[in-house]
C-alpha cells in the first residue's frame, strides 16, 4: 500500500520575490496597481469592492489556505477551526489566526459578530443553511458582507469542473485583494507539476479508480467534477464517473460489480487506514485488493484548491510508481 505524505513544493520563485521587501510592503505596492472598484463574476453571483477586503470570514479550510498562499492572513477575522495541519510554511500562520466554531461550523450570530465584508465558502448548499446553524446568505448581505464560492463548488459541485477553476479562484482573489503578481507566481508553480507528472506518465495505459470516502454500505464515492478533474489528470479512469453527482452514496453490489485496479482512500481524520481494511476485507476478490493497490492520499491534495497540483502529482505516483523512481 502507498502512502502520499502531506507536503508542499517551496515556492521558490515566490520567496525571491519578497526577500527583499516586507509582506505589508508588497501589499500596499501592488495593491496600487490595482484599479478600484473590482467586480468578479463568483457562480452566477457579481461580487464587486471599491477597495480590497479588510474583514474575511472563511468557512473551510480550502479557502483559509488559499488567503494564506496568498499573504492575506492580515485580512482574516475569523476562520473555522478544523484543527487540520495545513503545509509547513502555511501551519504556523494559520495557527495564529482567530479560529473559532466547533469542527467547521461557525455559527450565525458568531460569523455576523466579526461584520465581515467577505464571506468564502467550499459548499454553498451547505454554509449558508439556518438549519445547521450558519448565517443564511441573506443575514451576510443584510450585514454588509458579500459571499464568495470556490469555482469548482459552484452549485454545491460542478460535473463539469476543471483543474483550471483552482487558476479562476487564484486570479479571482489576486485582482479582489490586489496581489495578482503572487495568483501569477503560484498558478506558474501548479502548471510547472502538471507538466512533469503529464510528461512521465505521457503513454502509460490507464487503470481503472474508485475515490473512496467513507460509509460501509453505502460507500461514499466521488464521481467526476472537482474530484475527478484530479484523477484524469494523473493518468487514472474514474470507474464511477457517470455518478449523477460528484460525490454519492454507492452500494456494496454496485461497487462489487465496477471492479477496479486501485482504490484511492481518503486521509481527513487518522483512520484512513481503517477505511482501506474495510476494503480489503469487504472486496477481497476486487482486483485493487488482489494486487494490494489500495492508496491512502491526503485529502487536502484533491480537494480543490491551492494544493491541487500536488494531488495529481500524489495520484500519479501512486498509480504510476515506475515513473517516479
């Protein structure tokens, strides 16, 4: 069995940048580049600031880590309090932000309380629901704020969503805050991983995938859209890709009849490893099983967003080992 360790490539170019100037410094340099005021187009919403956002609320780790990637933790008020361990020159950082609500809900009259002027979110069907607690898209705009959504999630996950959704939330947010030149230098860093993990795996026959969750029957397995975009790109075949949706409840009989060469298991919690025996003992015919191509990846890596790149590249050597070497 493999297992893809959380970690980032340096952003080396991006340190070169800064070596010489202040993060504060390089705020204010390119936020007077910027011409004010900004409207983006957010699914299906218009988002439009006369000056960058000063008071950010982010609902979801994916989103506090694209802020962070981009040195707007000073612009952060409140961010949910996951306690995941984000990459080593994020954690610190993220540490000693205000992070606040219980696992990832922050609830309504705590997220109103900090008066934010932007709201961002992974999952709108979700975030924004009275019933779970949250403050409804109609209390943040009554408030003052405006909401943004990770592209890929737009209408609570896209089918049709690409890896270059990650490039519309880095530009997005570079032109919002006036640091387009980092968005630039961190979507470089991404295009630059795809590159090498396409020209490694380029003629290599495709196994058949199956991105497993969690649940026991049914399982919960990812289909296409934000997930998958990830797989395709390391060379693997979604056998679950004609899910109504990207993410759905799956049969033990139905998974049983779409035999696969590798399952991917998901690692949010510490016992992804429990997860990839249940697998094993459920499925020991399957020819993932058979082979012992049971993989363990971080979720972090595919879920959309900044570490996407390293997701493909972690799929890619896990599907591919030979091409890694």
């Amino acid at each position: 069995m493999f297992s893809y360790a959380l970690q980032r490539i340096p952003l080396v170019i991006f340190l070169s940048l800064v070596a010489t100037a202040s993060l504060s410094q390089e705020t204010a340099t390119e936020s007077q580049r910027t011409s004010y005021p900004v409207t983006i187009e957010n699914c299906g919403n218009t988002v439009t600031f006369d000056q960058a956002p000063e008071r950010v609320v982010s609902l979801y780790s994916v989103t506090t880590e694209l802020l962070l990637s981009l040195g707007l933790e000073d612009r952060i008020v409140a961010a949910a309090n996951f306690g995941e361990v984000l990459p080593d020159d994020l954690q610190e950082t993220y540490q000693s932000l205000n992070l606040v609500g219980d696992s990832f809900v922050i609830p309504r009259e705590v997220t109103l309380s900090y008066e934010p002027d932007l709201v961002m979110d992974n999952q709108p069907d979700w975030f924004y629901t009275a019933e779970n607690g949250f403050a409804t898209v109609e209390d943040i705009e009554n408030n003052g704020g405006q909401i943004y959504t990770i592209t890929a999630k737009c209408d609570s996950g896209r089918l049709d969503a690409t890896f270059e959704d990650n490039y519309t939330d880095l530009r997005h947010m570079g032109k919002l805050f006036g640091v387009e030149d980092r968005a630039e230098v961190l979507i470089a860093e991404m295009e630059a991983t795809l590159d090498d993990v396409q020209t490694r795996i380029a003629g290599k026959d495709s196994p058949s995938v199956m991105i497993y969750d969690a649940g026991e029957g049914p399982l919960g397995i990812f289909g296409a859209g934000s997930y998958g975009f990830v797989l395709d790109l390391a060379g693997g075949t979604n056998a679950f890709a004609d899910l109504p949706e990207t993410y759905s409840q799956v049969s033990i009989e139905a998974v049983v009849a779409r035999d696969v060469d590798v399952v991917i298991v998901a690692e949010y919690d510490g016992n992804a490893e429990a997860r990839a025996e249940f697998i094993r003992q459920t499925f020991p015919n399957m020819t993932a099983v058979q082979n012992d191509r049971i993989v363990i990846i971080d979720y972090g890596l595919i879920n959309p967003g900044v570490r996407n790149h390293l997701g493909v590249e972690a799929m890619a050597e896990a599907l591919f080992p030979e091409a890694f070497e």
